[in-house]
C-alpha cells in the first residue's frame, strides 16, 4: 500500500545514470552554441564548454541530491531556499579559481581564463540550478503517478478478487435455503412447487446475470425482494405477516444483491424461529441521494443469542462488500430490543 505522504516527500532513485546523462548531455549542447556563438564550434569552444560545465556539476548534484531530498521534499522551505542561494553564491564565486584548475591540469597547452563575469556566472548558476530542479521533480512525478497507477491497478483487482469471493458466498448460500422450501414443497406434494419454481428461476436469472454488473437500477433489487418475498410465502408460515414498503427513484443504481442476505437473516431467525406471531417488516426509502433500507423481526428469545446466526456470513458479507464498496458512504447498524431485532443501512448515493 502507498503511504499517504505528499508528492514531495517521497524520494526516486530510479535512473540516476540516465537522467544525469541527459541533463548534462543536453547541458553541454545548449552551453556550446551559446559560448561559441558560431554554427560550427571549433576545438576551443568545446574545451571551454567542458570546462565551465565541470565547475557546475558539482553544486547542481549538491542541490538535487542533497538539498532538495534534505529539505524540500520534507517542507523544510526556509532552510531549503537559504541553503540554495548559499550553494549558489558560494560556487559561483570559487567559478574562476574551478575553471583555472580545472584548464591548468587538463590541457596546460592552453591558456584562457573564464571571460564570464560575476553577472553573467550568478545567472548561469541560477539557472541551471532552477532548471535543474523543475526536471527533477518532473522526472519524479512521472515515475512516481506511474508507480501509483500501478498500484492502483492492483488494489482494484483486488478489490474485485474480494467481491468475486463475497459474492461466491451469498450464492451458495442463498441456493441451500431456496433448496429446502422446495423440498418441503415437494414433500406435501402442494401445487404451489410449480409457482415456486418460477419464482425461484426469476431469482436465480437476476443472481446468474446482474449480479455480474458493478451497478444495477433499483427496480431490479425491488424485484428481487418481491420475487423472493413471494417465494418464501411457500412455506405459509402460521400467523406471519410480511410487509414491503418501497418508495425511491428506481433508476437511481446500487450495487447488485446488497439487501437479499439481511432479508434472509430475517426470514431465517425470525418467521422460521418458532416465535409466534412472526413478522418481517420491510422499508425502502430514498431522498436527496440517501438509500435507506430498514428491516426488522421479532424472534425467540428462548434461543441464546449467542448461539444464533445474526452474526453469521450473510451479515458478515454485506458488511464487508459495503466497505470495499461504500468506503465513508454508508452507515450500517444492527440492534436487538427485547424481541425484535432490526438493521439499519444508510448509503450516499452521491457520485
């Protein structure tokens, strides 16, 4: 994972031999025609180039590679900017003497001297030290937004890799309870199995197929809920009353299967508990770019809430595919009064 630092505080050792080859490659171009003012530089000018080029080497290395990740970089700007100007003032001044040393113990078969004077030096060095370290930092983002859209790459992928598992447990697990109401139906031999199969195979196409979308309308969510209210209505639980209170914008769009397993919980520990008088009420509601879903079930208090599944891999998944989804955009609450028990989602729908 990428540390949340600022651009300027990370550091890139990458490729010192190539962007030192090029900064002093094309350094040494552009001084040569500016010195010798002619099309075509004789061998004087090129020595002299070489020379005045060496003299600046050093201090401009003294800034990129010291100064700048000393200082600059950790936003150390006052310090950073009197210790560029010392820099600079400092081998500009010992410019001649570094020239002269430099003439006199490579090519002593020649006698010139710097005919820059202190104006023109100070403004060479300025502004190779300036320039120099506009293509540093430059050179930095570049590799750095492309080592970021790397990881970026990556953390997606994996992000999909987790939904992709989150989403292979709801499925089986969704399959196993819808298996047994068959089941059960079949075993009474009642002629609602035809109508369940039905219901079930609408179920299994929206599970087969939408739930391979990032985003779905919510009428299609609404039509899963209803399609598998219906379905468990097979079981005609004694007494239970079921209720589905929808009002929201059905084009606004979600990520696919977020409510079934709440749902599931509530049928699973609440209508099927043995509580008398079962209910499963419902609430869908949306305003301002805010989906909140509420659901609630009385249950068996007799049953020790530590042994039963309120906790158990339906909510777990919605939990975590929320924070991979909804980072800092949705609220999700659980609570337990007495006999009811209830869940509460909030999510910003806001892009």
């Amino acid at each position: 994972m990428i540390q949340n630092k600022t651009f300027l505080e990370r550091t890139n050792p990458h490729h010192i031999g190539i962007f030192n080859t090029l900064l002093w490659g094309g350094s040494f171009l552009l001084l040569l025609f500016l010195f010798s003012g002619r099309t075509s530089p004789e061998k004087i000018d090129y020595i002299y180039t070489i020379c005045f080029i060496t003299t600046l080497i050093v201090p401009v290395s003294i800034n990129l590679y010291f100064l700048i990740p000393s200082y600059l970089k950790k936003e150390k700007n006052v310090v950073f900017s009197v210790f560029f100007v010392l820099n600079m003032v400092v081998f500009s001044e010992l410019n001649p003497l570094f020239f002269e040393f430099i003439i006199n113990t490579f090519f002593n078969d020649y006698y010139f001297i710097s005919y820059h004077n202190s104006v023109e030096v100070y403004f060479i060095f300025f502004l190779f030290f300036t320039l120099s370290s506009l293509l540093k930092l430059a050179e930095d983002w570049i590799y750095l937004n492309k080592v970021e859209n790397n990881v970026l790459k990556a953390q997606k992928q994996e992000i999909e890799h987790q939904l992709y598992y989150l989403k292979g447990q709801i499925n089986p697990h969704f399959l196993f309870n819808s298996l047994n109401v068959l089941y059960s139906l079949a075993i009474d031999k009642k002629e609602d199995l035809t109508n369940a199969i039905l219901q079930l195979s609408d179920i299994l196409r929206y599970v087969l197929y939408d739930i391979e979308a990032d985003k779905i309308p919510l009428s299609k969510e609404i039509d899963l809920i209803k399609s598998y209210i219906a379905f468990e209505k097979n079981r005609q639980i004694k007494n239970s009353i079921i209720t589905f209170d929808c009002k929201v914008d059905e084009q606004k769009e979600i990520y696919p299967m977020l409510f079934l397993p709440m749902i599931e919980n509530s049928f699973k520990h609440g209508l099927k508990s043995g509580v008398q008088n079962p209910y499963v009420k419902i609430k869908l509601t949306e305003k301002d770019n805010k989906l909140r879903f509420t659901i609630s079930n009385n249950f068996k208090t007799a049953i020790p809430l530590e042994k039963n599944m309120y906790k158990g891999i339906g909510l777990k998944n919605i939990k975590e595919n929320l924070a991979i989804i909804y980072p800092e955009k949705h609220t999700f609450k659980t609570e337990i009064k007495e006999d009811v028990y209830m869940v509460k989602l909030v999510i910003d729908l806001k892009q």
